[in-house]
C-alpha cells in the first residue's frame, strides 16, 4: 500500500476532497498535496505544498519528501479556468512532462495514477457503440482539452515503457456530475434554453463525484497498472437529460452549430469547445468490463441516478415535470394512443 502520496491539482473541490479523503486512510502516513495556488477547500490532514509543475522544483520536492506514489489529478479541462488556451496546454502538458520527467529520475517512485478521460476517443458519427480501452478513436481529437488528454496519455505510455518497474494506472472519467461539480457540461443544462443540433440526440455517459474519488482511491492504495474506462451503468439520451431539467430546447442546424457555440463563449454563458460541441451531438459510449473485472470498482451510481442528483438540486426550467406530463396527457387523449402515454411514463422513470 502507499506510504507517501503526492497528488495534483488541489486547488479545485475534486482535489481537494481526493486529497483529504486520502489522508484520512490509516494504510497512508502522508499525503502531499501540490497545486501552484492554494486551495479554497480543506485539506484536512493532508499538507499543502505550493509548486508550478512546469519548474522544475517538482523534482526537489519528490526527491526531498520520498515520494513512492504520485496521483496526477491537474489536467484541465477548461480554457477559462487555466487563464486562456495557450495557458492550459502548458498545465496539462508540460506540467504532466515535467512531472513524469521527476518520477523518472527518482527510484522511490513505484505507482502513478493519472486522472484521464473518455475524451480521448473524440465523437464522431463512425463511432462504435462502445469504446473498449484497447480501440483507437475513429479521429484524433484535434483541439481542447481532448487533444491534451491525447498528449497526456502518450507520454504516460513512455514513462511506463522507461520505468517497467512503476505500476501505472491511466483512469479515463467520463463526465462527472453531481450536485457539487460545475463543468461546462453541468453549465450547459443549467441555460433557461438548451441548444441542440437538429436531427441528433446524443448518448450519454456520467460519473457521481463520489464514485470519481472512490475510483481514485482503489488505483492509489491497490496494485492494478492498466488503462480503465470508468462510468456510471447505461446511458441517457441527451432529450432525456434536458426533458430531466425542465428545460426547452432550441435544434440549430449543424452548419450553424461552430458559429453558435462561439456565440456562446464570448457571451461567457457556456464554455462550448469543438470537441464538446462534438460529443452534444454524436455522443459516446464507454465499455467498463475492464473497470469491474481488473480494477474492481463498481460506481454506486448510474448514468440516470448521477444526473438525477444534479438535477435534483437545481431549480426546474420552464417547463416542470408536472406540466410536461400534462401536455403529454393532453396529447395522448388528442391521438387517442395509449402507448404514447406509456412511452412518456417510460421516459419519466428512467426507462425511455
């Protein structure tokens, strides 16, 4: 079990929760929790270090503390978080460089756990129903935080070729979502209109905050090198997920969807990347055999009930349960089908 933990990436709420939760294990005598500006949220008994992971200071502090096991939560998803673009890239990427470069050097090292994501599969219309962790994307991502985890998980893949003696485990999230997480995706179903790209409706995937921290856990304080997706059980379809919030929706035309998204972004209500813009309309789905069998970890939560419990802590949209499921009555009695009214009973509990 792991002795010496050092974990990136406090200074946002997963992180900090990760590191705390770890330093309340008995199996663990330290935990050293490492961002480049101070959290906001307890660390419990876990000790904060101050440190950029594009300086080579990492190196110093791994080699004074004895580090044996390092856990890489700081790859960011979000332009505007990291300070623009150009500005993420650089955490991401040569931050993860610069911190496997230290690992490398120090014999002490014997795990790493990188916190990675389903993103490196992109989403296009090509895709298989569901990704193992074996299969290559049908396109590189080319842009955003996707290109990064791309990069990421490259250089993850030669540090583990250099240091065959470290186990290193590369967990690939899909989107997190609980009553506590805001990401651009939590964002977007939050806007009083949710835009849609007419014609589609993508599949998708979640994973509880909790289950996300327990996962972690179980690759830090275990000994299963490999790749995982990780995920909730099944999947929502991306109507299901708005009809949920309450929330009407506005189709634009997929040749109209970059232009919208940049509209968007400027106007600051949603961070809406290429990539992102991809997966609101192919979707995607993960296999999770190997997160069961090998890692074993099973979530708590599924798809439906991890976004359920977002949903429940937000207020409803225009459109409420209560006055959907009269329309839909409404337009039952109208057509005179009876398995219309079953299918929206369906929808209403998860089952459509």
């Amino acid at each position: 079990m792991a002795r010496v933990v050092l974990v990136t990436g406090v200074s946002r709420d997963l992180g900090s929760r990760f590191a705390r939760r770890l330093a309340a294990d008995p199996g663990i005598d330290r935990v050293l929790a490492v961002d480049v500006v101070p959290p906001r949220h307890d660390l419990g008994d876990a000790e904060f270090v101050r440190v950029d992971l594009r300086s080579p200071v990492v190196s110093r502090v791994l080699a004074r503390e004895s580090i044996d096991t390092v856990v890489h939560l700081n790859v960011i998803a979000t332009p505007q978080h990291a300070g623009g673009r150009a500005t993420m890239k650089e955490i991401n990427v040569i931050g993860t460089m610069q911190l496997l470069a230290a690992c490398q050097r120090l014999p002490s090292v014997s795990k790493v756990v990188v916190k990675s994501s389903t993103a490196v599969y992109g989403a296009s219309p090509a895709d298989p129903a569901m990704f193992t962790e074996d299969m290559e994307p049908r396109a590189l991502p080319q842009s955003g935080f996707a290109k990064d985890a791309v990069e990421v998980e490259s250089y993850v893949r030669g540090f583990a070729r250099r240091r065959p003696d470290v186990a290193v485990s590369t967990l690939r999230f899909a989107n997190v979502i609980g009553p506590r997480v805001r990401t651009p995706m939590t964002r977007y179903f939050t806007l009083p209109v949710v835009p849609t790209v007419l014609g589609f409706d993508a599949r998708l995937q979640f994973l509880h905050e909790d289950d996300l921290l327990e996962a972690l856990r179980l690759a830090t304080v275990g000994q299963v090198p490999g790749t995982f997706n990780v995920a909730g059980d099944g999947v929502m379809m991306l109507s299901q997920a708005i009809r949920r919030m309450g929330r009407p929706t506005a189709p634009v035309p997929a040749f109209a969807v970059a232009t919208f998204g940049q509209m968007f972004r400027a106007a600051r209500l949603a961070d809406f990347t290429p990539e992102q813009l991809s997966y609101l309309t192919y979707g995607r789905g993960v296999d999770t055999s190997r997160m069961g069998d090998d890692l074993g970890f099973k979530p708590t939560h599924t798809t439906a009930e991890a976004f359920e419990t977002f949903a429940s802590v937000h207020e409803q949209g225009l459109l409420s349960s209560e006055r959907i499921a009269a329309a839909e009555e409404e337009a039952a009695t109208f057509l005179g089908v009876r398995d219309v009214r079953d299918e929206a009973e369906g929808v209403r509990q998860g089952h459509g």
